[in-house]
C-alpha cells in the first residue's frame, strides 16, 4: 500500500508532538500561548524547518489515530490534552471524581510514595487512571507495574480539586498518603 510507511510513522511522529507539545516548543522555535495552544500551520512549518515534514493530513491522522488521544484541535489551532512539563494553564473546570481512581507506578517508588504521597514531579499534577487496565499500562512503562488504588471520593469530599483532560485523565495536585491504598 502507497501509504503504507507513513501510517507505520505515526507513533514516531506523535512522541515528537508531544515533546513540542509539552516540553520543548523552543526547539523547534514555536512557542505555545498561555493555554498551551500553537497554529497548526506555525507548526506544520516549523516541523518541515527542522527535518521532520508532516502534512496536515498526516498531523490529523496523528491526533485522531492515537490510542491516548493526546492531541486536541480545536479550529487552526492544537494543543497536548495534558502532560506538560512547561507551564501552561489548561483551564480545565473542577470535576467531581468516581469514588477510586487508580495509579500505576512501580516497586521501587513506593517507600517515597507510602512517606510523602504522590507528587506531581515533572508534571503539572498527578496523573490517575479511571481503570485499572489504564494504570497497569501507565506503570508498565517503568517496569513490573504496581497499581495504586486512590480514594478519590474521599479526597474531593476533603477539599481536593480534580479536573480531567479531553483525553480522560484525571489530575490533581497531589495524593496525601492516607487517600493512597498500597494493597491494590
Ligand atoms: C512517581 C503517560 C517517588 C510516579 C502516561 C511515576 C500517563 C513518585 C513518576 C502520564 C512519587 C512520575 C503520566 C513520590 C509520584 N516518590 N516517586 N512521592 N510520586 N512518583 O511520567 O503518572 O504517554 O510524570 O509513580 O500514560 O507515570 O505521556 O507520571 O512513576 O498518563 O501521554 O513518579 O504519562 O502519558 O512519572 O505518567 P510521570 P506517570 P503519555
């Protein structure tokens, strides 16, 4: 099939967009607006100027083919649904939790996490999953995956904000040890 090597490039070309999408727009030269939105033809540019040509119908096949809908586009402009690690406000509204949520991380990180919670780390919040089978995929990235079960009902109740991104991943700032469950 003539298209066939493209399609094959597409979680090449996502894991790319999501560093400048998230990470490192300077170096590619774009730069994002507040909300973390850039014009789609700025970067289409901007990806064409530094070695890796995208057409728009290659970009669109990325945003809607990829698994974790990563992408939003909204008009000419596009943005990362979540993930940054550079500044960016989301403006996402407060959303009320389901009663767990889960997290997936592995051995190794749970005597900090059992001391001090999670923490956002690089990110802008922690991450958590609506599934279990979400979670044990996030941690398996890492190694043998552990999933953390977190009374998110109970951490709403107490005051803590939760919003979740277009992609469905729910994000708040940090998890307090008491709402974490360590026995799955
Ligand atoms: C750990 C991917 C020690 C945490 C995924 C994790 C997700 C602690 C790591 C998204 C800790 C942070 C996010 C503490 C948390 N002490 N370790 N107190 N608190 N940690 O990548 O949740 O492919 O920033 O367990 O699918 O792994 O990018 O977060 O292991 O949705 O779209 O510190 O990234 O999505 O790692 O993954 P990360 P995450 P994308």
């Amino acid at each position: 099939m003539k298209d066939e090597k493209r399609v094959v490039r597409v979680p090449r070309d996502s894991v790319d967009l999501s560093k400048h999408l998230r990470h490192q727009p300077d170096r590619i030269g774009i730069a994002l607006d507040p909300h973390g939105w850039t014009e789609i033809d700025t970067l289409l540019r901007a990806a064409a100027a530094h070695g890796f040509p995208i057409t728009r119908a290659e970009l669109d096949h990325v945003v809607a083919a990829n698994d974790k809908k990563r992408f939003t586009v909204e008009g000419t402009r596009i943005r990362a649904a979540q993930g940054h690690t550079i500044p960016v406000d989301l403006d996402l509204p407060p959303a009320e939790p389901p009663a767990y949520l889960y997290h997936g991380t592995v051995a190794a990180r749970l005597p900090s996490i059992r001391e001090e919670g999670l923490r956002s780390m690089a990110r802008h919040h922690v991450h958590l999953s609506r599934d279990r089978e979400t979670a044990t995929r996030v941690g398996a990235r890492r190694g043998r995956p552990v999933v953390l079960a977190v009374d998110a009902g109970a951490m709403h109740q107490g005051g803590h904000v939760f919003h979740v991104s277009a992609n469905g991943v729910w994000l708040t700032a940090a998890v307090p040890p008491r709402y974490i469950r360590f026995s799955g």
